[in-house]
C-alpha cells in the first residue's frame, strides 16, 4: 500500500506505515474452553494441529492444503489439518478433501465462529496457516490471520513470500513453504512439528513479536505521533 502510494508521486519520508495489530489480551485466561473442545472434538486429542482460520476465497488458495494434508497422510498421522471459516471457495475445498479422501480423516473443516471462540482454537493448534495463491501482486498484503497467531505465540507457516516471509525467516516465527509443491510442504512441516525445541522457539517469538512491534497500544502511539506531526506541519 506505501508503495502504491509512493508511485503516485507522493514522497517516501513523509510515508508512515502503521500495521495491523496483534491483541494478546484475547488469547489469556482459556483453559476452561479448550477442555470443552477437547471433549467436542476427541478426534484432535493428542494431535499436531495444523490450522488455518479465516476466509476461504479465491485469493487465499486453501485447497493447497488439502494437497498438503494428502501429502502428509502418507508421512505421519498425528499431524491433522482443521480449516474454520467460510467464503467461495468453501465447497470446492471441502469437495476437493472428500474427493482426495482426507476428509475427516486428517482434513477437517468447520463453519465460521464468533471472533470471542477463535482463542480457543488457536491455543489447541501446533501451528497456524496463512495462505495466497501464487501471485506475487498480492504477497505484499497483511492478512489478519498473521497478527492473530502471533498474538496467539503460536508459530506460522506461510506460502508466499515478501515482507511476511523475510520476517518469518529474521524472528524464527516458523516455516515458509514452497506455493506449488505439496510433496516438498508436507515434508518441511513434518520436520519442523517434530522438532520441539524450534516449535518452542517460534511460540516465544511469535509472543514476543507481537507485545515488542504490533502491540496496539504501540501502534496507537504511532498512529497519535504521526498525526500530530501532519498537524504541526500544517500549521507552519
């Protein structure tokens, strides 16, 4: 988006980003629903989560990861893939599982649920998913389901690169995987799922992230700074 700006002429230094957040606050004081959960959905006891929360439209390219759950199952059958959320492409995905016969058997998919619920989730996954179809227009965008598993202190996996993924690699927040190769996807995340020190690592991190760079009280302050220079710069 600065860049698009930028292009227009505008001058860079007088271009200030302030990113989405992250809200830790919400992902405190759970243990009481996770144990709900577990009981709702015995099939995830004693799983590697792999999950994806968000929409499911044309941009974010989820039937990827029913290549990916396909790939895995010939790999390890502790590692299970939950998709929350609505959107076009729903049904294709959905479709797609049951035609690759992964559907509930290490795919599973659920309707969209309320934002006050999504904590819950987040804290029983081994690893949170953003996904994009391989368009490199779009790998400068900020998805919310980002911010959330940072807040979540839950490690990413990503499929696209630019900013999010040079950022993954610098703090050890988690994995990148290859846009159109399930075969090679399935094989790095299994590595890294069965390597509890860097899945302890990138929990941390992730945490750490998001209280040190997209706090909202700390974006907030810049948002306030920034709007109080452009005022003052009015002014003179």
């Amino acid at each position: 988006m600065a860049n698009g700006v930028a292009k227009t002429g505008y001058p860079k230094d007088k271009i200030t980003i302030v990113t989405n957040i992250s809200d830790p606050k919400r992902f405190r004081d759970i243990s009481v629903g996770q144990i709900a959960l577990m009981e709702a959905y015995p099939q995830f006891e004693k799983k590697k989560i792999v999950l994806y929360a968000g929409t499911m439209g044309v941009v974010n390219g989820v039937g990827y990861l029913v290549d990916i759950a396909k790939a895995m199952s010939a790999l390890d059958s502790e590692i299970v893939f939950l998709v929350i959320g609505d959107g076009v492409e729903k049904m294709l995905v959905v479709e797609k599982a049951r035609k690759l016969k992964v559907l509930n058997v290490n795919f599973w998919h659920l309707p969209r649920i309320s934002k006050e619920e999504m904590p819950e989730y987040f804290a029983l996954s081994s690893i949170g998913c953003t996904l994009l179809v391989d368009i490199p227009e779009i790998q400068s965008s900020s998805p919310n389901k980002y911010f959330d598993n940072l807040a979540a202190g839950r490690p990413i996996m990503i499929n696209f690169g630019g900013w999010l993924a040079n950022e993954i690699r610098q703090h050890h927040l988690g994995i990148v995987i290859p846009p159109n190769d399930p075969e090679s996807a399935a094989q790095i995340l299994k590595d890294f799922l069965d390597d509890e020190n860097a899945v302890q690592r990138s929990r941390a991190a992730s945490g750490q992230l998001a209280h040190s760079k997209y706090d909202a009280d700390i974006l907030f302050e810049d948002f306030r700074k920034t709007l109080e220079v452009a005022f003052s710069d009015k002014q003179h």
